[in-house]
C-alpha cells in the first residue's frame, strides 16, 4: 500500500466525452466532484459532449449516414445509429491497416442496417471522425495544460467510450505523470468484469490506463486517493471496500453543477432511489446496483428545491430505474412545497396507474413524461420477459396517464428471443388501439449482452460474434448475438416495420427541440389536461404553475362536461 495520499496532493480533471445525448448535465462526475471537494480536494469537470464543435460533427456524421440509408431500412435511425458510431469510433481510433478499416466499417454499417455503403462514402464518414478526433485532441490538451491534474479521469458508457480511450492515450504521451482512472455503466453491460470484452479491454489499455472504478465510484476514487487500495491493482470493485455502500438516505452529495453550461441540457436530475424491484429477462439493473432502496421523499424533494434555487429550471429527469414504489408520496410532497416542480421518469404499468385518481394525484404533483418500458403487446411475450404485466395493464396506464395530461413515452422491444411474427404484430395491433393516448413510441432492437442479463445462462448457448473476429483489436467491445428466432435480420426488419407503423399513425418519436415542440402541440390537441410544451417549461423567466390548479379540469370530466370547458 502506498501514500500518495491528501488532498492538497492532488488536482482532479474530470471529463465527460463525445458522445452523450445531453437530457441532463453528467452526474457521475459532478456528484463526484462535490464528493470530493467536500473531503478537500481540488476538483475541475468538463462535459465535452455538448460543445458545439464536437457536436456540429456528431450532427455531420448522422446526416450523412441518414442520407446513405434507404428510407425503408433507417428504422429507429439515432437509437441503432449509436451502435454504428462507436463501433466506427473505436475502429478509428485503434486502425492500423485503412483497407481493413474501411471493410470493416462497411460491415458494422451492414450489419446494423443491412446496407452496403460504397467506399467513397465510408470514407466521408472516416473523414468526419478524423476532424472530430483532431478538435477533441485540442480540446483536451488545453484542458490539460490549463488544469495541470495529477488525476485525470472519465466515465465511460456506450457512447463514450472511444473518446475515453483516446483521451487518455493522449493524456499518457503528453502528460506521462498524470494517473488516469475510469469507471461508468460500460462495466455493467459490455465489459463486465470476467467476460472475453474486458480481459481484452485491460489487456489493450495497459499503457494509458492506470484505475478502473466498478462500482460505488465516489468511495472508491476516495479511498485510492488516500492510499488506502492497493496501488499495484488496475481494478477496484466493491468488495475492495467490504460492500460499502453510498447511503442514499443520509450519504448524499447533491451534483455541483457549476463548470457547466446549464443551458446545453433540457432537464436538471434527481434520484429518489437506487436499483429496481423487478427482474425483467434482458436487463442488468438489479444485477449491478443490487437491493432496491427509496429514498425519504422529504430529502429528494428538498434537493430538487434547492437544484431550483439555484439554478432555475423547474423541470427534473429522475434516473431512478422505476418511480412505481414511491411515486404518490413523491407527488404529495411536491403539492406540499412552495415550488411547483415537474419530473419525468419511468413508470412501470400497474395496478396503482390505472387508478385515474393516482394519474390526476401524479399531474398535480407534477408529474411531466412517464417513460414506460411497456415492451411488448403480447402476453406470451411479457411472461417470457417476466415483465408481470398483462396488455390491459398497459392500456389503462397509458390511457389513464394521457387523460391526466401526462406525456406518456411508451419504450418497446421489438425481437425479444421467441417473439412470433404473431406476437409482435399483437404490438402493432395495441399501438394502434393506443395511438392518441402515446406522445411518444420508441421501439429497441433486442440486444443481447455476454454476461449481466437476467437470462444470461439459458441464452448463452446460442451466442456469436457479430463482426469477424479478426477484428477484435479495433473494436476491443465486441458485440455477440444469438443464433435464436427471430433471427437479427429479421429483428431489424420488425424494427423497420414498427417505424413505419407509426408513422403512418401519426404517433412521433422527436428527438430535436422543433420535433419535440412538435410532439407537444399534438399532445395539446389530444388532450385537454395536457402538461404545458417543453418550450414553456425551458423558458426560466417563467415559473410554470398549471399543475397546482389541475383537479377542476378532472372535476368537470367527471361531470361530462362540454369539450371548451376543458381548455387551459
Ligand atoms: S427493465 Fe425496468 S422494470 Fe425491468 S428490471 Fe430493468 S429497470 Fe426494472
């Protein structure tokens, strides 16, 4: 054990990398940054994922790829677009031979939407991450000069990690005295500790990566900072700190938000609780985060309030993975405080929402967007995901919530093994049946992971390499899939299929602010009680009240009213 220990040993940068969709500042590094400058360090944070010459190139590669794809083949085009830009991302930063590089671009673009790209276009696709890699080397080699860390450290997910990589290669050559440590949700679905993906991962990051945090990442980065961790190990989990947990009821350290432009991010963040109760098939959250917990709402409402003293946005994303266990009582405190604060968050269908009383309790209590993993309009597909819902359960959920006004984002899995062509066009049959009462409908590809799934063991005879396995030092992340029915091809073609569906039924899946502005006009058309746009609620010399005064518009419905009495 060493002592490189105290704060005053120490300058922390910590930095969020392209590519990120920017709903909320990020939390990993602000909560950690106010962790830690509470114990006394020094702690600067950037989120590069929102500066506008990194994001101009984000907005480049997708409008080219947009144009390469066939309209009937683009299916939910950002969602599985992501897959293709950090596979691409990785294959960038890692190519050694540019034929190889090109073929296996065409490949990941293949095989994600079953298109064959010419190489001229592969190459302006190359051509936008070679400037996207060069501002971000400026970018960060300025952070670095001005900050002068002794710590350098990032969070990788998804979408993030190429960047990560990159950034601390860099960092290594130029600043070969900086310690560099990472940690981030990738460790909980791609590179799951024990799994071919992160041997590989460790294996190729040996130079430029000193940590790797798994897990409970502010007690961790604490304790190595104080030399209290064995300093001849690379990887820290939990059981490094005896299983200490964050104590979400009393250890708490609101984000410090203040190296950040608020005005990048729709929503300001909040928690009321950790982990899920649930233990659907294809998800990890209990896995990772363990024993679900809830939070005392008095606390959660408290720093929400205290986030909008600050900073003047009344409308919160809660990251919780379910707001089912405490959602009304969450509500009666925001009805009881003096700020009329609006959340979105996700909801599981259920008894309790299609109670209308509970719907028009949440709306008062602000309740903005329900997300709802409704997954599947088959009862035989539910079971099999152990989603314990039944179709009427979502119906009057959804029915229910968009009655209040609620802006109901309905999340589907299109694909789950042993979905039926049956089953799945049971879904497109409830969408329809549905289709004035959904705000938004996204629709998933079923991905499967090598390791963390709920079904992980059953599933893990049929898996295969996606891409060649010659290529696995470029992507370091390989991706498997299963050799089960339906097959990927023919997922994808459902995805296309469930796309076009609503599209025809006029039901939006908006992801720019006129898309959703969009979105929001409809919703006011559909529904009398609906919440106000989010063009309203994003204007901060606005202090948006409409919830308080909600119950009358539940009042005259229940009286049968005239349709003008209902207008807000
Ligand atoms: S899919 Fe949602 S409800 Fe199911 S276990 Fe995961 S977080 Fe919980």
């Amino acid at each position: 054990m060493t002592n490189h220990t105290g704060p005053d040993r120490h300058r922390i940068l910590l930095v969020f990398l392209p590519f990120w969709t920017p709903y909320i500042p990020p939390q990993g590094i602000t909560t950690l940054k106010s962790y830690l400058q509470n114990r006394g360090y020094y702690v600067r944070t950037a989120d590069l994922s929102v500066e506008g010459n990194l994001k101009e190139l984000y907005d480049e590669y997708f409008r080219l790829l947009r144009a390469y794809i066939p309209g009937n083949k683009k299916g939910n085009f950002f969602n599985v677009g992501h897959d293709v830009l950090l596979n691409h991302m990785m294959a960038h930063i890692n190519r050694t031979d540019e034929e190889k590089y090109v073929r296996l671009v065409k490949t990941i673009v293949e095989k994600t939407y079953y298109t064959v790209l010419t190489e001229p276009r592969v190459r302006e696709l190359n051509n936008v991450l070679t400037v996207l890699f060069e501002r971000m080397e400026t970018r960060l080699l300025e952070l670095l000069e001005v900050e002068r860390p002794t710590v350098f450290g990032s969070t990788a997910y998804s979408g993030t990690l190429a960047s990560c990589l990159f950034a601390f290669r860099l960092a290594r050559e130029k600043y070969p005295h900086v310690k560099t440590i990472i940690g981030g949700g990738s460790f909980a679905d791609q590179l799951i500790p024990g799994t071919p993906n992160f041997d590989r991962f460790l294996e190729s990051t040996e130079d430029y990566l000193d940590k790797i945090v798994i897990g409970e990442g502010r007690i961790i980065f604490d304790r190595w900072l104080r030399g209290e961790l064995p300093e001849d190990r690379r990887v820290y989990t939990k059981d490094d700190i005896q299983g200490k947990t964050v104590d979400i009821s009393t250890d708490v350290d609101v984000p410090d938000l203040c190296d950040m432009d608020l005005s990048k991010y729709i929503f300001m963040a909040a928690t009321g609780s950790r982990s899920c109760p649930n233990e659907c098939s294809f998800c990890n959250v209990k896995i990772y985060w363990g024993r679900h917990k809830v939070k005392n709402v008095e606390q959660t409402v408290r720093e929400m309030i205290n986030q909008y003293d600050k900073y003047g946005n009344q409308l919160f994303f809660m990251y919780d993975a379910l707001l089912n266990t405490f959602i009304s009582d969450f509500s009666k405190e925001i009805i009881r405080s003096e700020v009329p604060l609006y959340y979105v968050g996700y909801l599981k269908a259920c008894k309790e929402a299609c109670d209308v009383d509970n719907a028009m309790l949440w709306r008062q209590g602000g309740f903005y967007r329900a997300r709802m993993g409704v997954e599947s309009g088959s009862q035989r597909v539910l079971d099999i995901i152990n989603k314990q819902i039944t179709p009427q359960e979502i119906r009057d959920t959804v029915v229910n919530l968009a009655y209040a006004g609620i802006k109901t984002t309905t999340y589907w899995i299109v694909g789950h093994p042993g979905e039926t062509e049956e089953d799945f066009q049971q879904t497109l049959d409830l969408i329809e049946e549905l289709r004035n009462d959904i705000w938004e409908a996204e629709c998933n590809p079923f991905n499967y992971y090598y390791t963390g799934q709920q079904s992980a063991d059953e599933w893990s005879k049929r898996r295969f390499l996606l891409y060649p396995e010659d290529a696995s030092d470029e992507l370091i992340v390989q991706t498997w899939t299963l050799n089960i029915e339906p097959s990927r091809e023919e997922v994808y073609r459902r995805m296309n299929r469930f796309v076009q569906h609503c599209e025809k039924l006029g039901i939006p899946n908006p992801y720019s602010i006129d898309e959703l502005y969009k979105a929001d006009e409809r919703w006011k058309r559909l529904h009398p009680n609906a919440v106000p746009s989010i063009v309203d609620l994003k204007d901060m010399n606005l202090c948006v009240d409409e919830s308080r005064t909600i119950k009358q518009f539940v009042m005259a419905k229940r009286s049968e009213p005239e349709e003008g009495d209902f207008i807000l």
